[in-house]
C-alpha cells in the first residue's frame, strides 16, 4: 500500500466521476422510452440487460413464499435479529411537530408527515444484498410511509434472489418488481402501467442507477447519489496490524473504484499493514476487485500527531470513519465530517454494515461535510401552519405591508390590508 | 378567472418546466469559465449581465455601514422584529442527539453538528429581498453554521440594495459579494481567489440561478430548485371575495409564470373573486404580471363537498395553502400535502412570507409531497456512531460473519473474525 507524510497542501477530497457522456445519452434514452412505452420498454430493457424474458414484473406472493421456505433459517433468524436493531436504531429519529403560540392568540407550528410512497432500488448481479433492503425499508416504515415498493435486478432465472425476498418478507413488504438498472429509476419515477410512481427513490446502484438518479432528482426526490465505497482507519500504536487491513480490505473488495486508507502516527503500523494487506489479500476471493482499489485509491497517511490526523479525517469527510487508538471516544468527538464513526477495535465496520443497527446507506465523495446516512428524516415532511388572530393582524398589519413595499411589492401589502375587524362583525 | 368542477381525471400536479437547452448550454459555459479563470471570469459576466465594471467584488464594511445609515429606521425595525420571529420559530428545530446503549456494553449514537459553510442567494434585479437574507442566514444561524456568505448582482451603481445590506447587518452577516446569476453559484461551488467555496448554497433565484444550482448539485449541497410562486385558497361561502383575490393576487404578482388556485364549495364565492380580482388588477403595480400569472396559470375549481376541495389539495401539493372556510383548523389536520398552510381569513399569506416566523423558502411544482420549507435541518448533518465492546462483538460475531458471507462478501467476514480476545490480552 502506499504512504505519505500528511502535509499542508495535501488534498484528501475525494471526487469520484459519475460515469461518462456516452453512459450519460444511454440513461437519457432508457428514461425517455420507459415514460413513452412503460411496460413494454421495461420487458425491452430487462430482456436485453438481464437477459431475461418476463411474464410478469411483480412477483408473486407464491414466489415470496417459496424463497423464505428455501431461505436458511439460520439466516433468517439473523436477519429478523438485524432487522431489530435497525428498527430500534432508527425509531430515536421519529420526530414530532411543534407550536409555539403567542399572546395575541397566534400561533405557528411545524406539522411532521410521511411522504406517501417510496420506492427502494436495490442492486442485484453478482451479489444480491439482503441488507440493502433492511437499510432502506425500516426507516420509511418507522417514518410512517404508507406505501413501499422494492424493485431489483432478476436473475437469468428470472427470479430476485431468496436472500433479498426473505428480507421484505420479514418486513412485510408485498410490492416487489423484477427491474433494474436506469429502466427501474424510471419505472419509479413516472409510473407505468404496471408500476405506479412513487414519490421518492433510494437506494444504491451502479453507475446507470445513479445517473438515472440524477436525471430524474426534482420530478422526485431521492436520496443521494451513491459513489464507490469508502473506508478512513485512524489508528496509533494500540492497533493490531491484521485487524486494521482487514477492515481496509472489507471496504476494498466492494468495488475497483473504493477508497480505502489508513491514517496513523505510527510508521511502524503503517509498515505492517502494508504487509498484512498483501498477504491477506492472497486468499480473499474478491482479490482482483480489492487489490485494484488498494492500488488505485488506497493510501496510508502518516502524520505527527492525533490533530493532523483528525483535521485530515475532517477534510477527507469519508463514508465510514474506525478510530482505533488510546481515547478513541475524545478522538471521535472531535470529527465533524464522516458518514458513521466507528470507535476501538471491536467496533469493525461490518458490524456497521449489517448489525448494530445504524444505517449502512451512507455518503460518499467527502460529502458528509454536508450530508448524512439514510434515515427515518428522509421519509418525513413538515409543513408550517400559520394562524393569524384578529389581534395579531391588528397589531402587525403594518408592519407586513411595510417590508412588503420595501420589497416592491403591493399586491403582498394590500392582501394584508384587505382585511378589516367591521367587515367581519 | 376560469373556472371548472373538480371531478376524477383532472389532475392538479404542477410541473413547470425550468429553462431550454439554449439556457443550460450557457449556464454550463459560465460554470466552465469561473471554474477556469476565477475572479476573472467574475468581473467580465458581472460587467457583460449587470452592466456594470466592479473594483472589489466583495462588500466592504463602509458600504454596509452607509446602507444603514440611510436605510429608515422603521424599516429596520420591522426587519428586527421579523428576524426575531423567524429566530424563535426556528430555534424549536435544533435538533439533539442521542445514544442508545445496550446491556453488553455496545451503543449506537446519533451525532448532530452544523455543517461548516454555506452561501446564500440573494436575487435583484427589478427588486431586492431583504426578507431573503432573513429567511436564509437565520436558520443556518440557528443549526450553528460558522461562515455564512451572501452573494447578489449589483445593480447599475455598482451596490447592492440598501435593504439587503441592512438585513445583513442586522444578522451580523459580514462576508457579502456583488456577484450575480450562474456565476455566483458556480463561485459559490468550487471556489475562486476572493470567494471560499461553501458547502451548501440555498436561495431562490432565475431560471439561470436554479439550472446553476441543480449543475452543481453533488459537488455541494443546495437547498431545492425553486419554481415560480404558488398560493392555492380552499374557501367556503364564509370567505371574504376581496381578500381572497386579493391573496391569490399577491402571488400572482411575483412572476408572469406564478399559479394562484381557488378550491370552493361555492359558486358565489367563485363568482365574486373572479370579479373582484378583475376590479383589483386595474390598480395594481405589477398588473401585467399578475395578469397574466392569472390567466394562464390561475384557476378556480368547484367541488361538491370540503373532503373533495382537501383531495384537490393534497393532489396539488402547493407551496402556500390557505384555508379559509368554517373549521378550518380541522381541513388543515387533512393536509399532508402543503409547503405552508394559512389557517382562517387573518392568515394572508405575506403575513409568512415576511413576519410569522416561519420560513418562506417552500418547496414549489408539486414538490411539497416530499420536500419542506428551509429549515434548520438543511444546515446539520448527522453523524452515526457505533461502538461494539468485545462482549458484543462476540455475541455477534457469527451473525455478522453469516450476513455477509449471504452477500458474498468474505473480506466483511473475515473483518470480523479478524478481532480476538487473546490478541488482546
């Protein structure tokens, strides 16, 4: 792995391109035919993509049950035990309104409501993720949605895997599509015939997925756009060497673009990570996508001093932040910018991913300087309520009608005045 | 006015359509050429769009400190006052963090802090908005953001209004420049020599402002892309007609392209307001605005029952709805769909957008089924935090290897495998 001193002047921001223009036309094209043909581009699409032939685009309830019989209980057990901690997790973020009213018998309050559907993408091909369906369901179920539908990828088969069906069927989900790639974003976004259309979109993708995303970002919200993974290790000489590369590697094997880096006061470690690094990557089955991210966006920073290395960490805004190192908890209060911090050596970044119940959709490309994990906050709405008594107009009327003059406008000032206490009695 | 019955088919969604291809090329050309040449290209579009020839791009204090000067007193009253109610309302959105700690000795934790710049939009032009600074720095103010920036184009002098710097002045916002369109927003982005890029831009603006925002959107936060003005008026036969026209006219003046929308169960009432704002535009300032705002995007819409005029609502999603009409705190417990809702006839609607305290930054083109006014929560970010003692870690180890082994993924496995008690000890 490579290393460097920290240095001013150094820039840790990190900026993944989001596809190419010729990627960019394609996903135009796949938006435009699915809002013009609907379910018959979707076949189209998942014909020549997944290369599958479909009868229908929903799956059935059979189906559903089928998978969780042949699911390993085991697993499912696992999951419903997962699924818990997420659940608990995320219920601290409910939120409830507030009105604040006033002498004058005036109030304004913030009304919190849930959007009304969502629509959650998740990724299928070479692996299919289970967990992606827990992360991005059980919060717009605790925010309160009242509708939530999952589409994915099928197989050659023309199946989703049973992995991901058990997991919406632990959660009680029944609106389950067979699409994927830019087709399925679009599906979501304007309805068709088969699919009607939701009111946001999460969930991550590939590099299709996410330029949809974009491209569709206004007529729907959606969560963000999700780059290549990310992990950041701030670790000094209380680390074990095999457990820091490890949880660099975790990160690594999940895509050649992934970020993974070491930051460290430590030359020592920084040497024996390097090697760890080397030699458990001899037997990681995904060791050509893990070596190429090592290669390409893997680096071990090497500063003086804990400081340089948290105003590194802040700078560098990554997805998943471990601080392994004497007084971690005081390390980690002073992070600003990082998607999840995980704290000591126990605290490994899958336990994170799958477990204890924070949110594993998180962002990415340094913006956790202004954004934040999925979450119950993202299925939410607040609308404000404005009552005006007859005193309060009375003692503000000219007031309002003042600044709006200020601001060249009279038609806002003469609404205001328009009212009158002997019109009304 | 026209007018027609609601009835099943019609649908209410609005979508305005934000700009042309001639419009996005050159908003791209701007952003290219600030990225490139910087302060430079800030001088030439500042002296090619607002005609004038700038020595500093930024504000200096003796600038500000004479805009106060001449600025009157009243006015600068009733600014403090409002900014006192906007403070107040936006003060109950602080947000807190928590932790949740489990009996093994693990947590999981929400951390909330500011994010640490933004930079907000001011428009000019034809008139200049005071009420904007308000509604934009106070809730960043609030959430605790520690650099705050506005940018708004000089008019012909070379200035900025003076009800703009005041408004400034009054919040304690000193980092002010003279730069307007898509070039402040691309400056605002990525940076030149005199202005530090930020991390979230907020503020309304033209259609180049908002196809500008949504070209940077990714590299940086931004609020929302805002549309032209909305009001819809749900009222019954206890409705005054003079002030409802008078506040879908208020609307109706900010832009040719503006939607003002009356629902009423009564034909009488629709009959007046149309007259009435016939009578009301002959006076009014902004006539041919509001003239043709109404004509081509006012309409008044009849519905048997008030459960049918709340569908019509929920359906429209409009960035103000006032309710007008008997119980109508009860319809308004019916909104789920609604920016900001205005409760009974004292309610006009300017009284939000300049003096209640709650934000006028609402969301616009049906958007309000998933999106919300500017809000405090738009300058946090939260941070998740997890911390596993070794109990908990080898309680869970098995299911989080399990779990992610499901997906494929060895390298997250073996992350977690890779801990161990007697390494430790």
């Amino acid at each position: 792995m490579k290393q460097t001193k920290l240095a001013a002047g150094i820039s840790l921001r990190r900026t993944v391109a989001e596809g190419n223009a010729a990627q960019l036309a394609a996903v135009k094209e796949i938006i435009q035919q699915v809002r013009a043909s609907g379910d018959q581009a979707l076949h189209e699409y998942t014909a020549k993509w997944d290369g599958v032939e479909l009868d229908s685009l929903r799956v059935n309830q059979t189906e559903i049950d089928e998978a969780v019989a042949r699911f390993d209980p085991q697993l499912l057990e696992d999951l419903k035990e997962a699924a818990a901690n997420i659940r608990s997790y995320h219920e601290s973020q409910k939120q409830e309104g507030y009105k604040n009213e006033k002498a004058d018998g005036s109030y304004v309050a913030q009304r919190v409501t849930a959007i009304g559907s969502a629509g959650l993408y998740v990724p299928g091909g070479t692996a299919a993720y289970p967990s992606s369906v827990l992360m991005n369901v059980i919060p717009a179920q605790v925010a309160g949605v009242r509708r939530i539908v999952i589409t994915s990828p099928p197989g050659k088969d023309g199946a989703l895997s049973d992995g991901v069906l058990a997991a919406a069927h632990i959660l009680g989900v029944v609106e389950v599509y067979k699409v994927g790639g830019a087709q399925a974003i679009a599906a979501l976004a304007y309805g068709t015939e088969t699919i009607q259309a939701v009111d946001k979109i999460t969930g991550p993708g590939n590099v299709f997925v996410a330029l949809a995303k974009r491209e569709v970002y206004g007529d729907v919200a959606i969560d963000m756009i999700a780059g290549p993974s990310e992990i950041a290790v701030i670790a000094d000489d209380t680390a074990f060497a095999d457990e820091v590369a490890a949880d660099l590697l975790s990160q690594a094997e999940h895509d050649p673009m992934a970020s993974a880096i070491l930051l460290t006061t430590s030359e020592q470690l920084a040497d024996a990570v390097s090697k760890e690094i080397d030699r458990q990557l001899e037997t990681l089955p995904r060791q050509s996508i893990a070596a190429q991210a090592i290669q390409e966006h893997g680096m071990i920073y090497i500063g003086e001093m804990m400081g340089e290395l948290i105003r590194a960490a802040n700078e560098l805004a990554p997805e998943h932040l471990e601080i392994i190192a004497a007084d971690a908890e005081a390390a980690a209060e002073k992070i600003e910018n990082a998607g999840a911090i995980f704290i000591g050596r126990y605290s490994s970044e899958p336990v994170g991913d799958y477990f204890a119940g924070t949110n594993h959709v998180l962002p990415t490309n340094s913006t956790a300087r202004f954004s934040s994990a999925l979450s119950v906050y993202d299925f939410i709405k607040r609308t404000s309520v404005v009552y005006y008594s007859e005193q309060a107009w009375h003692n503000n009327e000219a007031k309002i009608a003042r600044l709006a003059r200020l601001e060249g406008l009279e038609g806002h000032a003469r609404a205001v005045e328009s009212r009158s206490w002997e019109k009304g009695n």
